[in-house]
C-alpha cells in the first residue's frame, strides 16, 4: 500500500481532548514555523463535537504551534501508521499566545507562584481507566488474574510511555470491573501537564490497536466505580531542594506547603469546575467511592480533597522530604492536564501570597454537587476571573454552560453512556 508519514499537532483542550491537524511529515521544516491553522471558536466544540455556542462566531484565524519538546513519535511496530504528534501552543498569528492556550494558563499559573514565592512544583498524573479487551469477571479488583488477562496491553501502554519520552512508573488492575491505572514520573508542572496528556493518548493508542478502548470517563456506569484522575505534587526551591515537609508539623508540611493546601481547599468548590468539569464528574464525587465528597485534607485518606501521601522505607528525615508529597484528588480526566493543574497551582500560589491557614478538622464545606453548581460558585470568584482574563473566562463558562444545557434531562445511567461514548 503507498503510504506517506503524516504529523499531527495539536493541544488537550478545555474539553479535555486533544484535538489538532495533521500535515505530511515532509512540510515539518516549514510547519515549525507557521504552525497548523486554527480559529478562536475551536476553543468551544464541546466534548460531543458541535460547537452549542461562542462569543467568537467564525471569524478570526490562529495557529497551534507545534512545541519541540513535547514531540511524540511511537511506532506499535503493527503495522499501523505510528503515533507521531506534537503537543502546542495556540498562538495569534502574530506569533504572540492566544490568551486562551490551555498551557499558557499553566505558565501564567507556575510564573503566580514563582512571583509569590520563589518555588516551583513538581507533579505526576496517576490516571485511572476501563480497558474494554478484557473479560468482566467479578471479584477480581487488584487481582493477578485481571493483570493477566489484559494480554500485552499493559506492557504495550507502558512500552508506548516510555517511547515517547515519559517514564513509566506504575501499571495495574484497580478496584473497579475491567479498570486498570497508569501512572508516570514526576516532572516540572508543564511537562508533568504534558505526560499526563501522552500517557491518556497512549492508553487509547495501544487500546486502539488491540480492537478495543480505554475509557477515561469520570463515571463510565452510573453507579459503578469512578475513574479519577490525581495529581500528585510537592514543591521545590529553586535550587531544587525539595520544601513540602516538616517533621514538626502534625500533618508534616512546611508552611509554604500548609498555605499552597490551605489555597486549594479555599478555591476548590469554584475550582472543581475546571478540575471536574463534567455532570458525570459529580456522579464520581459521592460517598462510598474513595473520592473526596468535601474540601479536605487528611493524612494518608483516599477519601480526602488533598491526601498527605505517605512516605515509604525511611525515617530519615532527608529522604522523607524527597519523597514527601500530596495529592489533589478532586480531578479527573473530562479535565485538560493543563486546566486541572493551572487551577492547581494558581489556588495554592495565592494562599501562599495570603498566608491561609488550613481549616480546623471537621469544619471542610461540601463539594459543590453538580457541575452547574461549581460553574455558579466559580463565576463569582473575582480572583479566578483574572486567572484566566475577560474572553477566556467567559468562553470557559459559555462552553460549559452549553455543554450542561446539551445534557439536561438524561437520567444518571443515559448520562453516563453518553460521556463514556466520549472519554
Ligand atoms: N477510583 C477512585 C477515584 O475515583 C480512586 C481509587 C484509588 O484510590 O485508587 O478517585
Ligand atoms: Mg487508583
């Protein structure tokens, strides 16, 4: 068969997937300088592809600059055309960013907190999924048979991970029927963003190539088990050392630390509408499910907000801090990488600027129940409003607001079929 190599660029958008053009291999000298087009009312095709409304109507023109760092090229040596891609910026075509560029969000984020505090963050995405090639059998949670049984797709995704620069650092069978985890190693915040967003493609791209899919949705089945998707992450000097821990704390974090937690438990009920930005996303964040149902923090808790991980092997007070770190918890994968972790960052730099105190135990509020409800609480913060800017605030919550509207009336398990068609 004639075949030619084709690129693709492209970036993980507020719907949380990625979306892009491709390009014959060849034109890649010219493509790195002009990019592929793009127009400003992309930004609103919602998850199920139609654009429901825009403040930019048709016009105008952009371009998504494909990030020389951030090249994927992996070959499942089946045959297939390889995974060749680059993950961009959207740019205005004058070459300056586009305010609404998903990752320039995270660098306005990350550039908040080295301004504020002089530190940075590392942070790794552990990502749960329904692989579908395997059989449903029941009382198999963390089992070896449902290790086994998902034949070569993990060593595949894993081999996948790897070839595309990031590393593996975990592969297994979760709780749920037929859902495994993937989970690779921390990175600084935007290649952190982007590794989250190539291991979700490699799963769907191993998971393509075996006759089947890998479902990221936050709740495949109405009343089954969630797919969260958590973000681990610790601070470091600029030196690199790390500053997340204090041995005299009773929770063990430093006071940067305790006012980057304290920041994101005060945003996170206006938050969630970027970390969890889905109707189903509320379906997951319920009693019962080892996902948070409050704004909390708590040592060593699965069900918590923010869970103070624990450190495995040491006492040493040196190695603890290496390895020392939370998880954001209320995050999953209708989410763009670079959304979750921007908002991430930005709630926690400002409560380090305001010095917040964590809240006494006990007194967490609730979780905003659905995710008209976040979007309501968001659209009041006059703070995230400037996190993001005037057009992309409004396109953020325009989008979503159409997204809901689109989906008013399924029941539970309707709207739960719908979103797993999409994630
Ligand atoms: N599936 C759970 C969630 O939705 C998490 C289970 C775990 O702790 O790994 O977040
Ligand atoms: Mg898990």
């Amino acid at each position: 068969m004639l075949r030619e190599d084709l690129i693709f660029v492209g970036t993980c958008d507020i719907a949380g997937l990625v979306r892009g053009k491709g390009f014959p291999a060849k034109e890649l000298t010219a493509r790195r300088k002009t990019g592929i087009g793009w127009t400003h009312s992309n930004l609103m095709q919602t998850c199920f592809g139609p654009i429901l409304d825009s403040p930019f109507g048709t016009g105008g023109d952009l371009m998504i600059m494909p990030d020389p760092s951030c090249e994927v090229n992996v070959d499942f040596g089946d045959g297939s055309a390889p995974e060749h891609f680059f993950l961009g910026d959207i740019r205005n075509t004058d070459g300056t960013p586009w305010e609404c560029c998903v990752r320039e969000f995270l660098r306005r984020a990350v550039a908040s907190l080295e301004e504020t505090s002089g530190l940075h963050l590392i942070a790794a995405f552990e990502q749960e999924f329904v692989y579908t090639g395997v059989e449903d059998l029941p009382g198999h949670a963390y089992s070896l048979s449902a290790f086994r049984r998902q034949g070569i797709f993990g060593e595949s995704l894993v081999a996948a991970i790897r070839e595309a620069g990031a590393k593996p650092d975990s592969f297994l069978a979760e709780y749920g029927p037929r859902q495994y985890e993937v989970t690779v190693a921390p990175q600084t915040a935007l290649r952190a963003a982007d590794q989250g967003v190539i291991a979700r493609e490699m799963a769907r791209a191993a998971s393509y190539r075996l006759g089947h899919r890998a479902i990221f949705s936050p709740m495949p089945v109405a009343d089954g088990v969630g797919n969260g998707v958590h973000i681990h992450f610790s601070l470091h000097e600029k030196s690199g050392r790390p500053c997340t821990y204090d041995a005299d704390d009773p929770l063990g974090l430093s006071d940067n630390a305790a006012h980057f937690a304290a920041g994101i438990l005060h945003h996170l009920p206006a938050i969630a509408a970027i970390t969890a930005p889905s109707p189903v996303s509320y379906l997951r964040l319920t009693p019962g499910r080892w996902a948070p149902t409050t704004a909390d923090i708590v040592k060593q808790d699965r069900g918590a907000a923010l869970r103070v991980c624990p450190v495995f092997g040491t006492a040493k007070p040196k190695k603890t801090a290496a390895q020392f770190n939370l998880e954001f918890r209320v995050c999953d994968a209708a989410a763009s990488p670079y959304m979750a972790l921007g908002a991430v960052i930005f709630a926690g730099a400002d409560g380090i600027a305001r010095k917040l105190s964590l809240p006494e135990t006990g007194t967490a509020p609730s979780l905003p129940h659905s995710l008209g409800e976040a979007l309501d609480v968001m659209e009041k913060s006059q703070q995230i409003a400037g996190w993001f800017g005037p057009t992309f605030f409004e396109a953020y919550l325009r989008h979503k607001r159409s997204e809901l509207a689109s989906v008013a009336g399924l029941d539970p398990a309707a709207l739960c079929a719908r979103y797993a068609e999409v994630y």
